[in-house]
C-alpha cells in the first residue's frame, strides 16, 4: 500500500462528506495524517506507527484569506482523500489516523490558529488535531528533534523556534506590519526601486537598470514601469526577477549586493532573536534555512547569512532544508504519540533527509 511521497497521489474532486458515525473503537491504520498546507499546493500523509508512509495525496493552494476557512479546508480534504485512496482505506466516515498533524500557511497570529484547529477538528479526520504554522515544518524536517530555529525566505519570509519541551518562539510574519523585511515579493521590489531611480538620477548607478527590463525583453526601467502600471505585465511576475537580481550582485554591483546584504542581515536577525528567546544562544542550535530564496544556495546570500551568523550566534550550526516540509509535519505528529526513534528514522529514510550544512 505505501505510496513513494515523492509521487503525488490524484484526489478525487469535493471536499467529502463530513462524518457521520461514532469514532471505531480500538487502533487506527494510520498514526498520523500529515499536511503542510502552502498558498500553491497542499501535501497529505497518512503515517504508520512504525513510520511506513501508507498513501500522500496533493491538492491546490491553502488560502483561507482569500477563499474562506471553510473552502481552505475543502482543500485538505482533498489531499487527505488522495492519501487515504493511495493506502486503499476510507475517507469521510469517520477517523483515519490517531492524530492530525497539520503545518499551514496564514496560521500566523494565535486567533488563527484556534479558527483552524477547530475548523479540522470538525472534519473528524483524527481523534485529536494539532495545528502549527507551516515553518514549523521546515525546522521539524531539517532538525533531528524538535528543538531548533528556523528561517523561511521563499516569497515572504518567516521564523520559528522550538524545544523539546514544548516552548516556542514565533513572529506575526504579516509583511510591513509586523515589521518584517525579505523574501523574494520584498528583493524584487527593492531591485525595481533602486533600478528606476538609478535611471532618472535619485540614485546611485546600477546595472540593474539594463538587467531588469531586458528580463521582460525591454531596454529602459521607463518601459518596464509603464507595463506594468498599465498591466501588460503582472506584478506577480516580479518575482521573476529575483534571479537577476542574484546574478547582477555575483558581477560586483554594489548596489544589487547591498540589497543581498539586507536580506542576510535581516535571516540572521530572525535567527537570533529566536535563538535568544529560547535560551539557546549558548548552545549548539541547528538553525535550519528553508524556503526557495534560500534553497537555492545562492552563494553571495548564503555565504553571509554564515558569516553574520558566526559573528553574531556563534553555537548556531546552519543548515538548508530541502526536504519536503511534510516530512516535518509527520514527524512533529509522530512525536506527539511517542514513537520510537526508529520509526522517525524510518519515515526520513522514504522521504529522504535533504538536508545539506551550511
């Protein structure tokens, strides 16, 4: 029955009916049934006690903002549906595992949390139900126990840290508001401001002001304002010019590496601040870097981040998480039923622990 996790298993449309009968009595098949929920795309795992994955399943992005609690957590059942389907059990008349395990975007404030802990809750899918935000993910995939730090820096950016016994260190991570800086909306919009008042004189040269508009097949920062004010060019695709912005700071730009220098300057900041809420400054921590602004090992980013890291929280060992963030989950459900070591080695070794140092 167990499904390789890299392969996505197909979900049956509609979000299944809510159950309807008293939870069975006795074991369940699965342990734990895993998400980790972000805005493109959705994981499910339902896991054995010994670690075996039984069935994954995928579904589409997990926006409750947008779409609503109730549609967000349509989605889950989607995705948990495909994973009970791949394991050949049923889905909708009541628990399929002994614990839901379930990391997800826009979890970011306690209040949140509550809404959706008790949103899953009601689907009955396990006989309890934990929710975290899906950070919490990158660190548990990436730590060889619950106890750590990590950095998120994929199109936002985000912190979380954990120990052993439970305490934890969090940031609202709500942009600007909360007084966040980073990921690769934030690179992108610096690389646009200092490109387009490197052309009309407010700022210092750049080679950003040729690199950014020929990205869209343009020649000036002046053409690629006006497509996209006028929409021929959707801001979304902004991000597309992280990359270039990488590259042009890798060719000596002062200006594109100071913008890289900020973003290291603010990963190794979360870092700390998490590292001394925990009391964990004085000790060798795993601070884990996830996300795909730092996945990619862009070495200028990188090669910071370790440095001011070294300077800063010398006991911190760094590492890049590339393992998928719901091996995280899973794993932060298993060790809530008390598993034993060699099931959580078992389920890294199907996932593959992708975790390289830093």
């Amino acid at each position: 029955m167990g499904v390789n996790p890299g392969t996505a298993s197909p979900a049956p449309d509609g979000d299944g009916p809510r159950p309807d009968s008293a939870p069975p009595a006795g074991p369940l098949p699965a342990a734990v049934l895993a998400f980790d929920a972000g805005n493109s795309k959705t994981d499910a795992a339902l896991v054995a006690a010994d670690g075996r994955v039984l069935g994954t399943g995928r579904a589409g992005g997990f926006r409750p903002p947008a779409a609503g609690v109730d549609a967000a957590v349509d989605v889950l059942a989607r995705a948990a549906a495909g994973a009970a389907e791949a394991a050949g059990l049923p889905f909708g008349r009541g628990p399929v595992a002994e614990r839901v395990s379930a990391c997800l975007a826009n979890a970011d404030l306690p209040v949140e949390e509550r809404r959706l802990r008790d949103a899953v809750a009601a689907r009955g899918w396990g006989r309890a139900t934990e929710i975290a935000n899906d950070t919490f993910a990158v660190l548990r995939a990436g730590a060889d126990e619950p106890r750590g730090v990590a950095v998120v820096c994929g199109a936002g950016i985000n912190c979380a840290g954990m120990t052993p016994d439970g305490r934890t260190a969090r940031f609202a991570a709500l942009g600007p508001l909360s007084g966040d800086l980073g990921g690769g909306r934030w690179l992108a919009d610096e690389a646009v401001w200092f490109a387009a008042r490197a052309e009309d004189g407010r700022g210092e040269p750049t080679a950003l002001t040729r690199a950014l508009p020929a990205h869209f097949g343009l020649t000036t920062m002046a053409e690629l304002i006006e497509a996209v004010h006028l929409g021929r060019i959707g801001t979304g695709r902004l991000h597309d010019l992280v990359p270039v912005l990488f590259a042009v700071a890798a060719a000596g730009d002062p200006v594109a590496r100071s913008v890289v220098h900020r973003q290291a300057e603010e990963i190794v900041t979360l870092a700390r601040v998490a590292l001394e809420r925990l009391g964990l400054l004085g000790e060798e921590t795993p601070v884990l870097l996830g996300g795909g602004v730092l996945a990619a090992r862009h070495p200028l980013l990188h090669d910071a981040i370790t440095r001011l890291l070294a300077e800063r929280a010398p006991m911190a060992v760094p590492r890049v998480v590339t393992a998928p963030p719901v091996l995280g989950a899973a794993l932060l459900g298993l060790d809530r039923t008390g598993a034993p070591a060699g099931a959580r080695a078992r389920l890294r070794e199907t996932y593959g622990h992708r975790t390289a140092p830093g």
